[in-house]
C-alpha cells in the first residue's frame, strides 16, 4: 500500500483544519487591526580612515634570542645572580656579579691589543696616503698611457720591421762582398805574370849555363864578364818570378779566406734573419696585446683607481672599527672590574639562565638567553588557494589574543616553498611574518591573528554600506540636514570591504549620514 493510499485521509483532514484556522484568524485580524509603517534613521558618522581586504588566519609567535657570554679571556667564578628566567630586563641591569681579581690581567691582555690596533690604524692611515698618492699617478700613467697607445705600437712594430729589414739588408751586402770576392780569385790569374815571370826565370837559368859552359871552356875575360851578366840575370829572374809568386799567393789566400768567411757570415746573416721574421712576428702579436692591455688599463684607469681608494677607505674604516671596539671593550672591562657585574646589553625578556652563584664561568661560556623583543615573529599556515596573493615585503595586520583590541604592523619576512604534509590532502605552507612594533612582552608560542592586506585604500572617507541607496543607477545617502530631517544627496563610492565604502565625492568628513529602516505598527 502506497504512502497516500495509507496516509491520505488524514492529510487532507489537517489541511482543511489549518486553512480553517488561517481564515478565521486573518479575517478577525483584518478586521480588528490597522498596520501603520514608519521610518525610523540610525546615525552613522561619516569618518576618515583605511578601508582593507586581506586574507585572515591563526598565527603563532616565536621570538629572536640573543645570547650573553662572558666577557673575560679566562674562567672566573659566579659570585651572585642577580635574575631569574621570565624575568624582562632593561640595558645595562644587572645580570651576575664576578670574582674580578684575574679581570686585571685580562685588562692587560686588551690594553696590549689595543696598542697593537692603534699602531696597525696609524699604520693604515699612513699607507692610505701613501696609496692615493700612488693611485693618482697611477690614474695620470694610464691616460697618458692610452693616449700614446696606438703610436707605442706603431713605433713598436715599424723597430721590429727595421730591424728584420736590416738582417736582410747585411745578407745582400754579404751576397755582394762574396761575389766581389770570388771575382777577385777568378780574375788572380790574369791579375799576376806568372807563366811570363817563370819562362823569363827559366829562360835567365838556361843562359846561365850557356854562359858556364862556354866559360868553364875558355875562361877569357869576356867570356867572364857575360857569365857575371847572366847570373845577374838569371838571379834577378828568379828574384822577380819569387816576389810575384808570393803576391800571388798572399793574394790567393786573402781572397779565398775572405770568401770563407763571407761565407759563413752569410750563414748567420741567413739564420740572423730567419730568426728576426720569427721574433717580428711574435714581438708584433706582444706590441699588440701591450697595446690593447694599455688601452683597458686606460679605459678602466678611473674605476681601478676609485676600487683603490675604496678599498684603503675600507681598510682604514676596518682598522678604526677594530679600534672603537677594542676601546669599548676596555671600558666595558673596566666598568666590570670596577663594579664586579655583568649588565645587560640589551632589553628583553631571560629565557634561561645558563650559571649558578658559587660555579664558574668558562670563557665564552654562556650566561643567560634574553629573548629580543624587537625581534618578533608570528608562523602563520596558508592554503594553497590563497599563498599566490602572499609576496615578501607584503603588509599585514597582526593582533595577539593577549592584547586585545590591539594591532600591529607586520611585513611577510619569509614564504616557504614547499608544503607542510607533502601528499595530504590539504595542502598549507608556512609564512613568517616579522611584527613591527610588537607588545613589550611576548612569550615564545603566544597565539593571534594575522591579516595579510591584499588592497588597501588609505586616508579616505568611510560610510557604512548600509547606508548606500542605489535609485535609477544612481547612488545616494540621506545626510542629515541642519534641521535634522534626511536630505538625499547624491554620491560617488569606490572601494568597499564588505562593510564599509569609500565615498569618493558628494559629502564631507562629520557629515551624518542616516541609515533607513521600516517599522510596521
């Protein structure tokens, strides 16, 4: 059996009741009662002020901490605590009190490594005088240097042509000599008479003996006096024949020594040369790569002379900040020795406290945690759907449960890029935002509420959205007129956060405008 064959009946019983029932109490209602509609106006001031949009979520705050060391270069004994952790301090409040009777010797140490500062800063002020001086002239060289630069090259490569030029020219004055020379040998033979001198030498020896014979055979005066004419003869031959062979070969081996020699200059004229091609053509490539170094050097002469002067400022600087610190460390110790205490350097909040009154402290060895309350932080976990309109830089509106109705400025300082649960199936990332300004104490974990402004319109005027009327596409606000009733004043608005708009012309700030509603009596 279906629902409305089971049911049916009485449905339609209770129907025909309640319209019954509806009928009666209308009519009566009707009858009896006049309903009477008024409008009643709440006020809502028109205010100057920043209307903002943004992307709200649940954040955490975590906290810089600096920590305090010990002061000294040697383990010193605690000799009272001064703090507790939780406790906030103020700089220069103190922390503990030390045995100081080893601090003179540490004083000591400081002193000296002062001394040796103060020498090492003279000795950098000195070098930096010395240095700008050497720069200038450097700067003025490498001008000058790059100005004359194409002409040095020129004058560079026209030495080394000249120079394999002259190689070439001895070889051609040594071809020459040699072929001088060996003319000379060719032409020794037709120079000297030999072959005359020898016969006339042969001829003067064979009358000679004609001469002895005839002589020897009738040795008469006559036949004397023609044999002391021939060996006269015959002497003065072999005189003449002898003189002229030995030009000859004085002659011979002047020329043909000559010509060895020639020779062998020849050969090292020849390698002389070969050698002056090679060196012209590597010198040439060193004249041009002098050159264009030349010209960088002067192209860039004012940028290595300004990273000079910057970096001896910078030494300078480094030497004098080494000396400022090493005197405020022994005023610092000082003031310690005097009074026996470690103060604060800082204002903050003790996070732990590391010593103990009656135990040492090593050295470098920790003394307390102050957490810095101008470091601040609050981690805040965004959904994927809305990181993509979050940038570094970016402002945000942070409260603390702890402060309420309170709000601090704070800049996104960081954005992960990668999510916190890889594979789930909502997917977050973290973002840290740095708290300008932040409460004066701050506990690690502490909970709020970050804003990031995604658009914000500052120093406008605000009216509530409420009391926008919107006729014949038209807006209007019924502002209250000096003789209280609601005069509808036309307007132009802009940007609206949900609950307020900017208006942007038709009224001014104080203006009162009146928000309608119908009440029905």
């Amino acid at each position: 059996m279906s629902f409305v064959k089971k049911y049916g009946r009485w449905i339609a019983l209770i129907l025909v009741g309640a319209m019954a029932t509806y009928g009666v109490r209308y009519y009566y209602t009707n009858k009896t009662e006049t309903v009477v509609t008024k409008a009643v106006y709440k006020e809502s001031k028109i205010t100057r002020g920043n209307l903002t949009v943004g992307v709200s979520e649940t954040c955490t705050a975590t906290i810089g901490y600096q920590t305090v060391r010990s002061p000294v270069d040697t383990k010193v004994d605690v000799a009272a605590v001064y703090v507790k952790a939780g406790q906030s301090v103020a700089v220069g409040q103190k922390l503990i009190s030390l045995d100081v009777s080893d601090l003179k010797d540490s004083l000591s140490d400081l002193q000296y490594d002062y001394d040796t500062a103060k020498i090492s800063y003279s000795q950098a002020l000195l070098d930096q005088k010395t240095g700008l001086m050497n720069a200038k002239y450097t700067l003025a060289q490498n001008q000058q240097k790059g100005e004359a630069a194409e002409d040095t090259y020129d004058m560079s490569v026209e030495d080394l042509k000249n120079s394999m030029e002259e190689s070439y020219y001895d070889i051609d004055d040594i071809e020459e000599d040699i072929t001088y020379y060996s003319q000379k040998l060719l032409n020794l033979d037709s120079a000297y008479d030999l072959d005359g001198l020898e016969t006339a030498k042969n001829e003067a020896e064979t009358a000679l003996g004609v001469a002895q014979k005839a002589y020897d055979a009738t040795p008469t005066a006559d036949l004397l006096v023609a044999l002391n004419a021939a060996k006269t003869a015959a002497s003065e031959a072999k005189i003449a024949y002898a003189a002229e062979y030995k030009d000859y070969q004085d002659d011979l081996k002047t020329y043909s020594d000559k010509v060895t020699s020639l020779e062998d200059s020849y050969e090292t004229a020849e390698s002389k040369f070969e050698a002056s091609k090679l060196s012209y053509t590597l010198s040439t490539l060193e004249a041009k790569q002098t050159k264009d170094e030349t010209l960088f050097s002067s192209e860039n002469a004012q940028a290595i002379y300004d990273i000079t002067v910057m970096t001896l400022d910078q030494t300078v600087s480094s030497k004098n900040i080494a000396l400022q610190k090493l005197e405020l460390e022994i005023a610092d110790l000082k003031t310690q020795i005097a009074a026996g205490v470690v103060t604060a350097p800082y204002s903050g909040l003790i996070e732990a406290i590391s010593v103990s009154e009656g135990g040492s402290l090593a050295v470098d060895g920790t003394i307390l945690t102050i957490a810095d309350m101008t470091k601040v932080y609050m981690s805040v976990t965004i959904s994927q759907e809305d990181i993509t309109s979050l940038s570094i830089g970016q402002k945000a509106d942070i409260t603390f449960d702890s402060y309420e109705k309170k709000t601090y400025e704070g800049v996104v300082d960081s954005i992960s890029v990668t999510p916190l649960r890889a594979g789930a199936s909502t997917v977050n990332y973290s973002i840290t935002v740095m708290v300008k300004n932040p409460p004066a104490i701050v506990y690690e974990g502490m909970s709020g509420n970050a804003t990031f402004i995604t658009r914000q319109q500052e120093n406008v005027l605000i009216v509530s959205n409420r009391a926008v009327v919107t006729d014949s596409g038209k807006q209007y606000l019924l502002i209250k007129g000096a003789d209280g009733q609601p005069v509808k004043t036309e307007v132009t608005t802009g940007f609206s956060d949900g609950v307020n708009a900017e208006v942007i012309t038709g009224v001014s700030e104080g203006d009162i405008a009146l928000i309608e509603s119908k009440v029905s009596k």
